[in-house]
C-alpha cells in the first residue's frame, strides 16, 4: 500500500524523501516552537500570580489575546498583516527573506507566543494550586520574593502540571499543520503534494496519520518519562505528585560527599 | 553566643514590643488592642479559644500578616508597611507551623541549608554543617537524606523546627505545633521545645499542652476575641484563673 512512496519524484527524489523532509520540518517547529513557549509561557504565568496589578494585567492580557484568537488567524496575522504594519523599508525586508525561512519565522513565532499563552494559564494554576504555607514559609525564613518563586514555588509548580503540559507537548506538534497555510512545506503539506501528484489520496495522508500518531506516542512517553524522573520521593504516583523542573540545580550541589562522614 | 548577647546595647530592651495592635480582615477585628512584651530569653504560651486571634498575633510578629493599626517593634526594628528589608528581621524570627510546611521537594538537610544558604549567604559546608548540627540536637540526623513526605508527623516538625534554629533566630515562634500530630508524637516534639527552651530560646508558643506550659512558660496569656483578657504564671493561671472566660476555657481544654 505504501509502496508509491518508494517511487521516483520528477525531481529525482522519492516520495518518501519529501515525508521525511515535512516531517523535520514538523519537528523544527514542534521542538523549538516548544522551548520559546515553555520559557515565555513560565514568565507570564509567574506574571498571572505576582501581586502588582500592573504585571498581573499584562499577563493577562497576554493570555486572553493569543489564546482566545484562532491559530490559522494568528498565523495569517503574522504573514500577511504584519510586514504590511511595520515601516515600508522593514516590511519589505521580512517579505524579501527566502523560503523556507519566509515561513518558518513567522509559524514558529505565531505557535509560540500562542502555547506561551495556554502553557502560562498551566503554571498559574500550578503555582495555586500549592498550599498557602508554602511561600509562608518561606517568606518566615527570610526569603525574598525572588527566592521563593525560584526555590519553592516554581520547582513544585513546574512538577504539578507535567501531566498538563503533555497535552500542551502535543498540541503544538499538531498545530504545526497550520503552518502550511502560509506555504510551510511541513509534514501535511508534503502529504498533500504527495497526493496531488500520485492521485494516492489516501497512501499519502495514511502515512502523515501514521506519522503523527506515533509522535503523539513519542512525546506522551518522553513527558511520562520526565514524569518519573523528577517525582517527589515518598510521594505516591498521581497529580499531586509530578513534575517538570526547569532547573536541576535547585540547591547548586545538593548533598556534599561528606555526608557519610556526619552520618 | 550568650557572652556576646551580653554586651550587646540592645539587650536591654525588649525582644518584642506590641502596642495598640489592631488587625482586620475587611471589616472583622481579629485582634483589638493588643498589647504584648516579650523579654530576651522570655517564654510565653498563647492560649485561647479558637477564632480567638492567636495565629493572627503571632504571625503579625513576623510581617506575615499586616497589621493596620499600632506599632511592633521586633529586636529593635519597627514594622511598617514601608520596611526596606522586612526579610531581614524575619531572619531573626524562626517560625514553626501547626502543618509543618516543609518543603516537599527539597530533602530533610536542603529544607534545612536552603535559607541559610541562600538568605545568610553562608558558605556550602557551613550551612552543611549548621542543618547537620541542628538535625542531631533534634534527633532525626540519620534522616537528613530523606524527603519530608517520607517521615512521621513528629519528624517532619523537628525537621521544622531544626530548619528555623538554623537562621539562629534571636526568637522562635510556634503556632500550635503539636495539634496536627498524633498523640504518640507529641512528646518527641514538646520534648525537643522543652530543650530549646532549656538553652534560654526566646519563645512565644501558640499550644494547649499544659504540661508544656507549666514546664517553660514564664507567663501565660489568655485570648479571646482578638484580645489579651488574662495573663499570669503558669500554675496560677491554671489553678485559678482571674477572669470567667479562662475558665471556661480551660474546663473545656481539660475535657
Ligand atoms: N486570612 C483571613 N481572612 C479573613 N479572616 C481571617 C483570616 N485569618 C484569620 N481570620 C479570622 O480571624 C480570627 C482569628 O483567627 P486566628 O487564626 O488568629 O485564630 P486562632 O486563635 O489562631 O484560632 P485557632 O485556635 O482555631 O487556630 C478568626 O475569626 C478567623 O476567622
Ligand atoms: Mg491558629
């Protein structure tokens, strides 16, 4: 059934070979788009929490803006509207850089600041969701603001929501797909060239599904893994017990080898 | 320590002074003019009926509530809202928590070396070597590799109390520490506090343990109502309390 894949393209390639090329571009945007969201996303969901009004409005605006517009109208706000916005001189610059990074940019920056803005609204509830004794705690032993957010609220946040972020892993692998409506020749893309050039309609979208399902596999175990790993010791399995952490080095080192000696 | 405590000027005044204390919550006083001394290496039990504005006492003495009315003035620093560096006074008030409140994802010594480390700036093996020192006065050493949800109620709050004495705060304040516990371990726990107060510990102690109270407390203090309606020595307070709602109080506390 796949066996057209294997077939000769007019450009010399195989079929399978412009799969695979959507298919790094699919991860290009997945991958990277993920990391901007997830560092955009952390900082504007502390913002949902802080007690100045003035952050706190701002990150809300934020939210309410990038995840209550459609993808596709992100997208096509980014490509088309927004070179027609800036200065004429910058505007034909941006229209000017060649594809495929003509695209890229843009898609990769519109599904960013869009799972910024879905990922920021997981940490705030992350970081609600601890107890009240917590900051208070810490804000008895003298900790900053600062240092309560970067050694006690954000490391138990960030393991909260793992389970939550799974889905946000997956989301922005599959909107990916939209960026094919301005001219990114991702993984859909290419299924869809497939198809209109062997008329194998469904050889070709059978193997983007077959594709995409199994990197659907791929990031559900990755985040299960993650999971595990930075579970709390002593806690059960389950929500209240996970976690993603941004950063290991929660005490720089945590336990010197000396400890045997006090022991 | 205590030589250096000795020539220290401030010694001489107050550990704690509270005057004319008023804390609301929207339009509710919790506390209504509260006036409370606390000396250099004075123990003080805090007892009253529920509601009646203990915990809201104690933890306007660390900032953690914000009082509206009156003035605290702790080690010689005043409490205003406008206060620079109210991180730096908290350093010198340890605080034990009826629920514990470690830290989940720290271990037993990073709960400990945590504040120290990065609060007081010492250095790695310093503050290794304090949380080491303090879980051992404690007796739960052997657990410093542990994680909090790994030990019993009572270790979890030695564990508490050892990461406050590890600030060297100049007073401890405990808000009812031994009520979340089972009965079996609340001994190991008042036990440890009896020691600390052994070792001249400046103490306000939010608890309903007389036995504890008729151990350390130089003074009692009955609330009620956002009040201070009773206060005295232990054994008289609770053979033969002034006023009739200690009385009450206590009938109810013995049975
Ligand atoms: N954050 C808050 N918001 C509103 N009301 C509060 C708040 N904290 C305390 N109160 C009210 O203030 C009063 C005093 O509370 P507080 O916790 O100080 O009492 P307590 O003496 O410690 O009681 P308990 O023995 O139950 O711990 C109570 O009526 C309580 O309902
Ligand atoms: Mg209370």
């Amino acid at each position: 059934m796949f066996g057209v894949l294997l077939e000769k393209t007019m450009d010399g390639q195989r079929y399978i070979d412009w799969l695979l090329s959507g298919l790094g571009w699919t991860l290009a945007l997945a991958f990277f788009g993920w990391w901007i969201a997830f560092a955009i996303g952390v900082v504007v969901g502390i913002g949902r929490t802080v007690r100045s009004s003035f952050f706190g409005g701002l990150a809300r605006l934020y939210v309410e803006i990038f995840r209550n517009i459609p993808v596709l109208v992100q997208m096509f706000l980014w490509y088309f509207v927004l070179p027609e916005l800036l200065p004429s001189a910058m505007g034909d610059w941006i229209k000017q850089i060649p594809p495929p990074w003509g695209s890229f940019f843009p898609a990769l920056w519109c599904l960013s600041l869009y799972t910024a803005a879905r990922i920021a609204e997981q940490v705030r509830a992350g970081i609600e969701a601890l107890p009240k004794g917590q900051p208070e705690a810490a804000a008895a032993l003298g900790l900053s603001r600062y240092l309560t957010y970067r050694h006690i609220i954000l490391p138990q946040a960030l393991r909260l929501i793992v389970p939550s972020l799974t889905s946000e892993v997956m989301g922005i692998y599959k909107n990916t797909s939209v960026a094919l409506t301005i001219g990114m020749m991702e993984l859909t893309a290419q299924a869809r060239q497939i198809s209109d050039a062997t008329f194998q309609t469904f050889t070709a979208f059978g193997a983007a599904t077959l594709i995409y399902l199994t990197l659907a596999l791929i990031a559900y175990q990755t985040m299960m893994l993650i999971d595990r790993a930075v579970r709390i010791p002593g806690t059960a399995p389950g929500r209240e017990a996970v976690g993603l952490d941004i950063d290991d080095s929660i005490l720089e080192s945590p336990l010197p080898g000396n400890m045997e000696v006090v022991k | 320590m205590q030589q250096e405590r000795a020539v220290n000027p401030y010694d001489r005044f107050p550990m704690v002074i509270v005057e004319h204390l008023i804390k609301r919550f929207g339009s509710f006083n919790a506390l209504s003019d509260v006036n409370l001394t606390v000396a250099r290496g004075e123990k003080i039990v805090l007892c009253g009926p529920s509601g009646s504005g203990k915990s809201t006492l104690i933890r306007c003495i660390n900032h953690i509530e914000k009082h509206d009315y009156g003035r605290i003035v702790v080690d010689g620093v005043e409490l205003t809202d406008r206060i620079r560096d109210i991180n730096s006074v908290r350093c010198e008030v340890g605080m034990v928590f009826q629920s514990f409140n470690l830290f989940p994802h720290l271990s037993v010594v990073e709960n400990c070396m945590l504040a120290p480390l990065k609060v007081r700036g010492l250095p790695q093996s310093e503050a290794l070597d304090r949380a080491m020192a303090l879980l051992r006065k404690v007796r739960i050493h052997d657990q410093a590799k542990k994680y909090p949800a790994q030990l019993s109620g009572g270790q979890q709050q030695r564990v508490a109390i050892a990461r406050a004495l590890c600030m060297q705060p100049k007073i401890m304040l405990f808000d009812e520490p031994t009520s979340a516990l089972d009965p079996e371990m609340v001994k190991e726990v008042l036990e440890t506090m009896v020691e600390l107060a052994n070792d001249g510990m400046t103490m306000v102690c939010v608890t309903h343990e007389m036995g504890f109270a008729r151990e350390v407390a130089d003074r009692v203090v009955f609330m009620d109502c956002g009040s201070i309606v009773e206060e005295g020595d232990p054994s008289t307070f609770f053979r033969a309390p002034n006023t009739e709602r200690a009385r009450v109080f206590l009938n109810q506390i013995v049975h």
